[in-house]
C-alpha cells in the first residue's frame, strides 16, 4: 500500500511504496524527502477499519472524514471550531478611527473659519 508523504518545501502530497519506507525520495520542486515509517499503522487500518488515506496528510476536515470514514457531523463540527472567528475589535477600531477623523475635521472646520 502506497505511504503518503507531504513536501514540506512545496506542500505537494506524493505516494512512495512500501518498500521506499525510510529513504530519501526526491519530490518535483527538486527537495529531498525522507519516507517516514507508518510501522504498520496504514496496513492496520486498511485492513481493520478499510481506511485508505492517512488522516495525517488531510488538508481540511472533508479529507479527514473521508480518510476515517466519520460522519457528515464530524466534518460539520470540525468545521466550525476551525472555522476564523469574528473579532469585535475590528468594529472598535474602525469606530475610533471614524471619531478621530471626525474630530479632525470639525477642528479643521473651526481653525479655517475662526482663524481668519
């Protein structure tokens, strides 16, 4: 069974065989990559749980759930904890920024007119 290995130079997903397991290969971007060892694991889970991927080289939670075979749930679920949350610091900022600038302007204002 194929192992996946993961560039850590261009993040392209390649497969070695079995048999390249603990030497050097060499992905397109030109980098050497070592064939980790799955000792076993991969073998174990294609054969006990019928899992063809490895769940550690999935990129988004659709992959993983695939890869394990979980439910539609649990990608919903990973999906929303990962998902970037919304910072009401933002809306703060902009807010101050807006009264800065309108505080700006009406000193402006008054310099121009009452200045003269």
């Amino acid at each position: 069974m194929p192992i996946s290995i993961l560039c850590p130079h261009c993040g392209r997903t390649l497969q070695a065989r079995d048999e390249w397991a603990g030497k050097q290969v060499r992905c397109a971007c030109g980098e050497a990559i070592t064939v980790a060892d799955d000792g076993g694991v991969m073998s174990l889970l294609k054969e006990e749980l019928n899992i063809n991927t490895n769940p550690i080289v999935c990129v988004t939670p659709d992959e993983w759930v695939k890869a394990t075979g979980a439910s539609d749930e649990v990608a919903e679920q990973l999906q929303r904890k990962l998902k970037p949350k919304a910072s009401g610091n933002a809306n703060v900022m902009m807010a101050v920024t807006g009264a800065i600038a309108a505080l700006m302007l009406v000193i402006g204002l008054a310099v121009f007119f009452f200045v003269r």
